[in-house]
C-alpha cells in the first residue's frame, strides 16, 4: 500500500515572480551565513547640463531626433520641427497649450484637439504633438502619464510621427529618481518611450512603427 502525501502549497506564477524580486534584492555577506539588502543608486550625480547632454545622447542612440532650445524659443523650434516633416494637420491633447505657452500652434499647422477621435481619425492626422511627464536620462527613456498636455495613450500610439516636448526641470538621471515623481500623482496610465516604435521579431530585422510611431522627435527645452 502506498502512503499518500498532502499535497504543499500551490506556487502561483506570481508567487515564483515576486520570490525571485526578494532574492534579487537581497546579497549574501561575507561568510554566506546571513543576506543584507543590496544598495542600488537611486539618485545621480550628474549636473543638469550633462544630464541634458546625456539624456539627447541615449534618445539618438535610440533613433530618435532631438533639437534643444532655449524657453524663449520653443514654437519656432516647433515650427521648425513640423516644416521638416511638412506636416500641416497634428492631433493635441487638450491640455497643450499649457506646454507650448504661448496657446497656439505656429500659423500654417492645423492643431485637431483630441475629444475622442476613432483609430482611423488618428491615423489620418500627419502626427501628434504632446509634452511629458519625466524622463530618464540614463536610459534615454521618455514617460508620458496621461496628464492634460500628454493626452490618452492613443494618440501617441497611432500617428506615424510623435513630438514630445520635454522640458529640462523634468530631465532625472535615474529611473528610482523617475518613478518616485510618477509616485507623485498615482493611479495614472503610464507610457514609457525608449525610441520609435521597433521590432526585431523577424528574421532579426529591424523594422520600426509596429506598435506605435515610426518616428520620435524630441525637443528639450532649456
């Protein structure tokens, strides 16, 4: 006769996920005996002009296109951005003028404020222009959170050709720096953008504008 055994706890995938986050985070001390919390950086040590620098460094690095101008500058460097692209007809959230400060779009580009627009209006628009919630200059990664000037997730998923206007106070170099300001507003809907859209799923070729734009522009203000 074969003795049963009672069956031990169920380990869930969570389970196993958030196991192996406790022993990430956890080193052995020298004799092996006892574990102490590891210590990760979380705040830089860069001034603001590298963090700048490095910042529009990391976003090339990622194909992205970066201008960088001055406050006092910045709807002629959005003129500028959007006659290179001859786009005449951009989506913007509703909130965008508080970005732009001057409460317009430069003369010639129809601004088509976002109320809801269906997939299909959003693709027929020559882009989208938005401004952003914090970025990484480590990781050259752009966060957008929903707010007024950013807009819903689909509008920066669906135009081919993404503005995104960052302004230097938002520049952190790391990403415990990042999420502790997100931390700030919670319960939003998050966005991380490290790049255009890309995928190397195929054969290993790159293709770019899969899962959202084919192109990123950035413009650094200050």
């Amino acid at each position: 006769m074969v003795a049963s055994v009672p069956p031990g706890p169920l380990v869930t995938p969570r389970d196993e996920v958030l196991r192996r986050i406790r022993t990430a985070l956890l080193r052995e001390t020298g004799d092996g005996a006892a574990e102490e919390p590891r210590s990760f950086r979380a705040h830089g040590t860069l001034d603001r002009q590298r963090l700048l620098d490095l910042l529009a460094e990391r976003l090339s690095d990622y194909h992205a296109a970066v201008r960088r101008c001055a406050p006092a500058d910045l709807a002629a460097t959005v003129a500028s951005a959007l006659n290179d692209r001859q786009a005449r007809r951009m989506v913007v959230p509703p909130g965008l003028s508080s970005v732009l400060n001057a409460g317009a779009l430069p003369a010639g580009i129809a601004a088509v404020v976002d109320d809801g627009m269906s997939p299909t209006d959003l693709d027929a628009v020559d882009g989208v222009i938005t401004g952003a919630a914090v970025a990484i200059a480590e990781t050259g990664t752009v966060i957008l959170d929903g707010s007024p000037g950013q807009g819903r997730r689909a509008i920066t998923l669906v135009p081919d050709y993404h503005l995104c206007i960052v302004d230097a106070a938002q520049v952190v170099e790391l990403v415990p720096e990042a999420v502790a300001r997100l931390a700030r507003s919670p319960g939003r809907p998050l966005t991380w953008i490290s790049g255009p859209s890309a995928t190397s799923d195929i054969e290993l070729s790159r293709v770019e504008g899969v899962h959202g734009p084919r192109t990123l522009e950035v413009i650094l203000v200050g």
